[in-house]
C-alpha cells in the first residue's frame, strides 16, 4: 500500500518567505512612517515635548512591528505560529486603540482600514 504524499512546501522555503514579508513589510512602514517621526523628533527641543516624541516612537515601533511579526508567524515552523499571530493581533488593536490619539502616523495600511 503507497502512502499519499501531500505538497507542502519545504520549511526553508516558508522560512524564506516569512522573513521577506517581515523586512519588506518593516521596511515599506518606515518609509510611510519617516515624515511623521522627523516631525514629531523636530520639536525635541521643547523640554515639555519629550514625554509626547517618546509615545509617538513607541506607536511607531508598534506599526512597524506588525508585519515584522506577521513575518516571524509565517517564517516559524515549529508550532509557535499563533504566539506571533497573536502578538501582531494585539499590535494592531493597540493601534487603533492609540489612533484617536495620535492619528496613523503615516503607516500606510492603516489608512485603508475602517
């Protein structure tokens, strides 16, 4: 009796592709993302500001963030996909938590969300 083989793709394969949508994904939110940092990090001469600049870099880690571990999700073959699924989920809802806030910062997928 043959056993069925089903087409999976090689981890390394999975693994390269999850790493792709993870540096490409980060990289292409930090470029939506530039302008609004220069601004924010321009009035990082008002001692008064500091505590607003440092909320706005930890909105924008958490944006970058995002596709970073969407990427760790896709690239992890060992069971632990839901953890980086999840910690991106959490990312986003924090986001639009804080959006009211702080607005999009320039990140581009979330202009298109709701």
């Amino acid at each position: 009796m043959a056993v069925a083989r089903t087409a999976s793709k090689s981890p390394t394969v999975v693994v390269i592709i999850g790493y792709a949508v993870a540096i490409l994904g980060g990289l292409s939110v930090l470029i939506s993302i530039l302008p609004s940092l220069a601004q924010v990090t321009s009035s990082l001469t008002d001692p008064s500001a500091l505590v607003f600049v440092l909320l706005s870099l930890l909105v924008a880690a958490l944006g970058i963030a995002v596709p970073v571990l969407l990427g760790l999700g896709i690239a992890n073959h060992k069971g632990r996909r839901w953890l980086f699924i999840a910690l991106s989920a959490i990312s986003v809802i924090a986001l639009f938590v804080l959006r009211p806030s702080f607005g999009t910062l320039g990140i581009w997928w979330m202009a298109y969300l709701p």
